[in-house]
C-alpha cells in the first residue's frame, strides 16, 4: 500500500508561503522596492490604484535582467543574492530568501517588463496564479517594471479580510515612508489614483525627514552620532517638547533594513527619562551600522525581526548617545508640558525678593459660625449650608447629584466645638474658591471637593459636542485670519478624506500645497485652543488606526480635551456654573479620557494632618 504523504505541487506550496509573506498590499511594496534597491536602481516609482487592491506597479531603472533570469526569478527559492550558507551572514541586499516574486505571482496576475542596460530590447513575462501566460521581447526602458494587479484574486480569505482602502493605503505609505527614509540617496515617488503622494529627491537623511514629515520637523531634530567597535549608530531624534501622544515617527534601522525591536526602543525611552509627561512618545529616526555576521536577518519571513549577537552591549551605547546628545542641545530634564500639577509663581513675582511670611490675625474671624443670611445672596446655595459629601468621585452616581449636594437639610453636627469668635461677614462670602484656573475647592460639610477644571471642561465640552453631532452641525466659527499649519503630505491626505465629518464638527480648510488654510473652527475653540486642537486632531486621525465609527469619538475627545486645557474659571460665579453643568453630564466623575475629575479632602484627612 502507498503512503498519503506526497509533495505539494508547486503553486500551492507558493501560495502557502505567500501567507506569510505577503499579507496586504503593502507587503507587495516593501518587497518589490525592496527589489528594485538590490537591483541598484536610483529611481523607483511606485503606482498604486485603489489601495493596491486593482493595481501595484514599480518602476525601476536598476540594472534589469536577460530572458533567462526573467523567467527563473518568479520560481520559489530563485536569488541571485545568496548561493552559500555562510552568505546569509555577510548580507547586504535586502533580499535572500527567494520567496517574493514567487509568493506574488501565486496569488496576482503580474506583468514583468524587463531590459539589461546593454542590450537594446527587453523581456515581458505574464504570469498568474503561478503559471507563465505570455513570454515575448519587448519595446521597454532599462530597469524593470512590475504590474500586479488583482492581488489576491484567488485567495478570497484574504481578499475578504484587506481593510478600507484608507487603511491599507495607511499601510503602504508606511511601508513606502521606512523604505524612503532608509535610502535618502536614491529618489523615490509615490501615487495614488493618479495623484502624486510623494516625490522624493536624492539628498541627506535630514533633508528626506523634513520632505516626508514636513519642513517644520526640521527645528525639531537633533542629531545623533556614536561609533564603537560594536556599532555605529547615527540619526536624529526629535526634541522632547515636539514628542507625541502617538508611536508614529519611531523608525530604526539596522544596515538600511527598517525593523522593530522592543528591547531597542525601552533604550531609547529610557534616555527620554524625565523629559516626556506620561504617554508621550519620542520621535527617533536612528540607524545602526552594523557587520553583518554579527546580526540574524533571517528569523522572520518578512525580516522585520532581528537579531543581534550583542544587543547587550548595544542597548547601553544607544541609550547613552542618546542621553548625552539631548544634554548637549540643552533640553533640561524639567520641561513640563502641560504643567499638570504646576504650582509655580505668576511671572511677575518671581524677581521678587524672598521675604519672611507675616500672619495676619482677623481676631473677629469664626470659620464655624453658620449664617444663613449669606444664602440668600445667590442660587439658594452656601457656604454655610450643610452639604452632603458622601458618595461622589464613584462612577455610578447620578446627575441630580449636585442639586442633591444643595437641598441638604442644616443638620449636621459641628466638627468640633464652636470658637467664640464673632465673624465678619465678608470672610464667608467664598464659597468655591478657584485656584491658578486649575481646581475648583467647593466646601463639603465634612471637608472639601476638588475639581479639576480642564478635565470638567473637557467632559462638558465632549457631552455636548457628542450629542450634537449626530443631529446638527456643529455650530462653526468664520475665521478672520486663516490659520496656516504646516502638514505632511499624509496628514492632509488624512484630514481631506475625513471632510465630511470635519466639517460637520465646524471646520473649514483649503490646502495650499504642505500647509492646510484653516478658515472655520467648532465656535467652542477658545483661540489660543485652535492650534493644539488641530494637533491633536492630527494624531488621531493620522496615527491612530481608528475605525471609522470612533472617529467622531476621536474629534470630540481631541475639540473637548484642546477647549478644556485653554478654558480658565476666574470668578466664583463660572465655577458654580461649571459645576452644575459637570453635574448635568450622565458621568462626570471621569473625563472621555478615563481620567478623574473630582476628588475630597476630608475634615478627618485634615484634622489628621495637624495631629
Ligand atoms: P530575493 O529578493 O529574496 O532574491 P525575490 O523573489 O524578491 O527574491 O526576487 C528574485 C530575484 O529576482 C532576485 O534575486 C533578483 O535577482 C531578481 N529581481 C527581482 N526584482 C528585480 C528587479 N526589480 N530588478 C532586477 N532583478 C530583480
Ligand atoms: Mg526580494
């Protein structure tokens, strides 16, 4: 009896291994310009249609091949960048593996035009689903080009799965971006749908930072250089005050090969120690030149992993360089971003000399005395009526919480027996006191509720900005002076496919090649709030990978958060207003972003400090 075991046939075992290397259009990118590099072309031009689901085609002017070679690169295990075992340790070519060209032709209709720079005609070649349909010579330039069209035509399963074409051409611009960054000597250009995405032009690593994130992104570098036996290590990373809330511009690569490593960017974080508030990430645009047998490109189909004989050695060099460049160009580790618990002095007296603090005694002062004539004096409420404080800062309380905290009946005990002090008036007149625009103190019976405004307005400002939308637009305010804000390519790409909702969320821009012209904001932005609310907006929807349905989320949370951080409560009268309105708001014990907005400082935490 024979054995069940048999060899797959070529085509299968070529579409199984295309599962793992080619696993969205953008894959195909990285592989085929990839190709193109290790070809020696210094121009790649790559064509994209609908997200690469239609068509993915690069052009090169590399060194291009003869009939034979056309026709074998398409077979599994065909390189002509290896032959022996040892080579794989003295890579320099992108490529070895053989497995591209052979996993795409199983799974795309592909046309390959190819011409040596010698010879006067070329070769075309089409091919799909792994079977050669036509051969023939051809009129071509000298390079290659390679078409694939219907990508996954015969793997539905994957076809079904590709994201919307806004997410996968997220995917391919990265793709396009790490290869870009990783060879600013060659030119390179992008497009899609007949427009042009990118055109880069051959220079110095810095100036191919600034054409792909923006010519402002140039203040924002510092350089990096450290050469040891072990490695060389040279880049840029960005200044802590430009860092972001998003890990977008983190790139590292290792002899020109972008790949990613956790162990690497905790290196890199940990040298930004004390410089990023919580949850902001350094740029960093970092290259590692390394001797190749002391690196392991060969762990992962897709070579985004590697591994290093001594990354523990590394690891200190990186962090170290890193440490001593952000020293040199004096960023001190006290930056503070948003001064989340800044206490400092108003700028106008802090020449002024130090001087021993005084006590002034009001002898007539009772802060226990209840009046209930201070009362009638606004909204029914006082200071000196009892109000209850138990159960808030919980997240399941109620709206009418707030009306609750005024209708308590005068019955609660003094804390501790009365001082036989008669008091002015005037000195129970506050009843929340506002500090540095920042925390809202409301006396409790038993102590005092803390509220921290920016995070009350930002749930205020989300509540009403969510439940709008839906229904009206967003009430927009005209600008009298655009606001220009410089933007990468990809940032306007992202804020132009996003129209629709932005403009219903009350914003109106054009776009003047890199800079979008913001002529109308949501008329809730405070001015100082326009510019970092547009930021903010930037990494969400830019960043982010957010599903369409959260974009709304996104837009509120970036317009509430931007509003809240520039609102100021000056005066008693808006605190008490602030208050009722945060109490409105179903919860407002958190902010959209999950943080707390109120806390208390009890009587009993208070007698307990002065024990
Ligand atoms: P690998 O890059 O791992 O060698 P590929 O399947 O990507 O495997 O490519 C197979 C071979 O086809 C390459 O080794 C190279 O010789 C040739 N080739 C592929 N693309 C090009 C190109 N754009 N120009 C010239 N030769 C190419
Ligand atoms: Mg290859």
């Amino acid at each position: 009896m024979s054995g069940v075991i048999h060899l797959l046939p070529d085509h299968i075992a070529n579409q199984i291994a295309a599962g793992e290397v080619i696993q969205r259009p953008a894959s195909v990118i990285k592989e085929t310009v990839e190709n193109a590099i290790d070809a020696g072309a210094t121009d790649i031009k790559v064509i994209i249609k609908d997200a690469g689901k239609t068509l993915i085609q690069i052009i090169d002017n590399g060194s291009g091949m003869n009939t034979e070679d056309a026709v074998r690169c398409f077979e599994r295990h065909a390189t002509s960048k290896i032959s022996l075992a040892s080579d794989l340790f003295a890579l320099r070519t992108k490529g070895f593996r053989g497995e591209a060209l052979a996993s795409i032709a199983a799974i795309a209709h592909v046309t390959l035009k190819t011409r040596l720079h010698s010879v006067e005609t070329g070769n075309l070649i089409q091919i799909e689903g792994s079977k050669i349909t036509n051969q023939e010579e051809t009129i071509c330039s000298k390079g290659t080009s390679i078409e694939i069209k219907n990508l996954f035509y015969n793997v539905p399963a994957r076809r079904n799965f590709l994201k919307s074409d806004i997410v996968e051409f997220g995917h391919i611009r990265e793709e396009f971006i790490r290869i870009a960054m990783a060879h600013p000597e060659l030119n390179f250009s992008l497009y899609h749908n007949d427009s042009e995405v990118y055109r880069l032009v051959s220079g110095i690593l810095r100036k191919r930072i600034n054409d792909i994130l923006g010519k402002s992104s140039n203040d924002k570098l510092v350089p990096i250089e450290e050469k040891t036996d072990i490695v060389t290590l040279y880049g840029y990373v960005g200044k802590p005050e430009f860092a972001k809330k998003t890990r977008g511009e983190q790139y590292i690569f290792v002899n020109n090969r972008f790949f990613k490593d956790a162990y690497f960017n905790n290196a890199i974080s940990k040298a930004f120690d004390g410089l990023l508030p919580q949850k902001y990430f350094p740029s960093y645009f970092l290259f590692l030149e390394i001797d190749p047998s002391r690196i392991d490109v060969n762990v992962h189909p897709t070579k985004t992993e590697i591994k290093f004989e001594e990354e523990r050695s590394i690891y200190p060099i990186i962090l170290s360089s890193i440490r001593q460049a952000l020293g040199k160009y004096n960023i001190s580790p006290t930056l503070d971003f948003e001064q989340e618990t800044s206490f400092d002095l108003p700028h106008s007296m802090r020449n002024m000399p130090v001087v021993e603090p005084t006590i002034k005694v009001d002898p007539t002062y009772n802060p226990f005395k209840t009046s209930t004539d201070s009362a009638s004096r606004s909204t029914g409420s006082s200071f000196s009526k009892a109000i209850k404080a138990e159960g808030f800062g919980n997240k399941d309380l109620n709206p009418k919480d707030w009306e609750a905290f005024y209708n308590i009946e005068e019955s609660e005990e003094p804390i501790q027996e009365k001082i036989e002090i008669q008091v002015e008036e005037s000195a129970l007149d506050v009843r929340q006191l506002v500090f540095k625009g920042r925390y809202i103190l409301s006396p409790l019976p038993r102590g005092f509720m803390i509220i921290d405004i920016p995070r009350a307005v930002e749930r205020i400002v989300y509540d009403e900005l969510m439940n709008k939308f839906i229904l009206n637009p967003i009430s927009s305010q005209q600008l009298l002076f655009p606001i220009s804000i410089e933007a990468s390519k990809n940032e306007i790409d992202h804020w132009n496919d996003n129209r629709s909702l932005l403009e219903r969320f009350g914003w109106n821009w054009t776009v003047n090649e890199n800079q979008l012209e913001i002529n109308a904001v949501p008329s809730i932005l405070q001015e100082e709030a326009i510019q970092p609310c547009i930021l903010q907006i930037m990494e969400s929807i830019v960043f982010a990978e957010i599903d369409k349905g959260e974009i709304a989320h996104a837009l509120s949370l970036s317009i509430a958060s931007a509003a809240g951080k520039i609102k100021k409560v000056e005066h008693h009268q808006s605190a008490e207003q602030l208050i009722e309105e945060l109490f409105r708001c179903p919860e407002h014990s958190y902010s959209p972003s999950e943080k707390k907005i109120l806390d208390k400082l009890t009587l009993e935490e208070l007698s307990n400090r002065f024990s």
